[in-house]
C-alpha cells in the first residue's frame, strides 16, 4: 500500500498463519462486524514457514494489496505464535506467561500482543458450557504451545487443582515451574503428571495436545473420566471427534473447540474495536455453517 488509505475504507485485519485456507476467523470477525457495526475487512494471510517476520511487517505496512483500509491488527495461528512476542513492543500479562501470542494490535506506538486463547476456553467452558471453574480439579493435556496458551487463565479461574500430562514429562514439568508462582497467586494447587497415570475423576479434561490433530488414540486412560466431567477437545470438527465420542462413550459430556475459537476471536475483537461482541448467536451460526459443508 504505497498511498494514503481513503479516510472510508474500513479498517483492515487478518490471521497470519500456515495453513490458513481452513480458518473460520474471517467468517467470525464479519458476523461480529455486522453485529456490533464495526467497519472492517478480515482476510487470511499465509505466510512462509521460514518468513513469518517479513511477511507480518509486510501486512502491517502494505496491507493485503486487495483492501484499502489501514492494517490496524491481526490474529497468529500456527505455527507462528511463540514468534510474536519478540517481534512487538508491549505484551499482556498473559502473552508474556505463556510466552506466545495469537492476537497483535497495530498502535502508533508499538505493536501490543496479547494471547486470548486462555480466556476463549475458560469463557467456553463457564458461560457457554455452564461450568463455574472455582474449586474443580482439572486435567491438561498436553505442553505445548496450544496448553502454554490456556493455562493462565485457567488457573486465574482458581481451581482447586490443575494436573497437566505430558507424554515429555520435562516439558510438563518446565510449564508447570513457569506457572507455579500464577498458581499460588490463585490459590490453585500446580502439578505434573505422566499421561499414563494421571489421576482420574477429574471435573474438566482439556485435550490440548497434538492427538486428535494426528488422528491418534486418546493418550489417556478413560480413568480420568467420570460421569459428568465435561471433556474439551481445542480442535474441531471431524479432528476433535475422536475425542468427544470417547468421552460420551465413557459417561462424560464431550465438547469440541469451536465455543474457545469463538470466545478467542470476541476477546481479539474487544481488543482492537473497543466494543465486546455477542457470541452466541455467532456461535450458533458457525457450527450451522459447518454442518451444511459436512
């Protein structure tokens, strides 16, 4: 974009990631638009594995070179989000904890990153699954960067005690050490567990782990399941049903991702706009959407 955008050109933002032809963040992001009257355009981005950084300060000078508007911000999906921090001036409290971000804002000042992951699930599994977190015991899988991303907010939901398994036991155990400071702050007892014992009868299970995206077996036993307990799976649609169906299979309420990837994109949206959409019925029409192309 080598001109002055025209003062009526919507605001620009898009997700940065690789892949990206699969995201539903563009269809979200209209519907909050259209909701709340936001003027903005949202587009997808696939950057090159090894040129993230050119590609995202591309975006943020040029914009796409289809729209008009100035790039104001952007969402980062993988495997870009352990990039992010190192590349913006200011990060949130817990971008810096989980020491990822998939949420940037384009100030004058400097870029600010933020990771609204955490807050997307715990949004989910509280407003929309109907499960107040205080006091639960719940069970993580998975070290990666999807776990770093919630485990923040889970625990500022002070939960009794959070358990996070690992089939790596000292990435587990590294998580946990970052984080156990945040724990006692929240009056939530932090511990590392192996996957194959992990404890059982937990409240909430959150698979965060790379299973389902492989199309690999549940990589813990059905123990730690009880009649109940709402099982979360972050992925969605046909990865994440493997998952679910073990867990109703088991007597547990089995949930996919598409209620966080919603609550995540309201969290960015209130970030760049000022104004908290409606997720409901933005909810709502996501998983109709889906089901009319299954």
């Amino acid at each position: 974009m080598t001109s002055t955008p025209p003062a009526d050109a919507p605001d620009l933002y898009a997700v940065l990631g690789n892949p990206v032809e699969h995201s539903q963040s563009p269809f979200i992001h209209g519907e909050f638009a259209r909701q709340t009257g936001e003027r903005i355009d949202y587009v997808r981005v696939c950057c090159p594995l090894d040129g993230f950084a050119p590609a995202l300060r591309r975006f943020a000078a040029e914009g796409d070179g289809v729209h008009r508007g100035r790039p104001r911000g952007c969402n980062v999906t993988v495997p870009f989000k352990f990039e992010v921090p190192r590349l913006a001036a200011r990060l949130s409290e817990r971008a810096t904890l989980a020491q990822a971000a998939n949420t940037l804002r384009f100030d004058t000042d400097g870029w600010y990153a933020d990771n609204t992951d955490g807050v997307g699930l715990r949004r989910d599994v509280e407003h929309n699954a109907g499960m107040p977190l205080a006091g639960r015991r719940v069970l993580l899988i998975g070290a990666g960067g999807a776990a770093a991303g919630v485990l923040g907010p889970l625990l500022a939901a002070a939960p009794a005690v959070v358990t996070v398994a690992n089939r790596t036991p000292d990435k587990a155990h590294a998580l946990v050490q970052r984080h156990a400071g945040w724990a006692r702050r929240h009056g939530a007892t932090l511990n590392a567990a192996p996957l194959d014992a992990p404890g059982a009868g937990f409240d909430l299970v959150v698979n965060a782990s790379a299973s389902s995206l492989a199309g690999q077996a549940v990589p813990v036993p059905a123990t730690v399941l009880r009649v109940g307990t709402l099982a979360v799976d972050l992925m969605y649609g046909p990865a994440a049903t493997g998952f679910t169906g073990w867990a109703q299979a088991n007597g547990a309420i089995g949930r996919d991702g598409l209620g966080m990837l919603v609550e995540q994109a309201a969290e960015a949206f209130a970030l760049w706009r000022g104004v908290r959409p409606d997720t409901a019925p933005v909810l709502d029409a996501l998983r109709a959407r889906l089901s009319d192309r299954s």
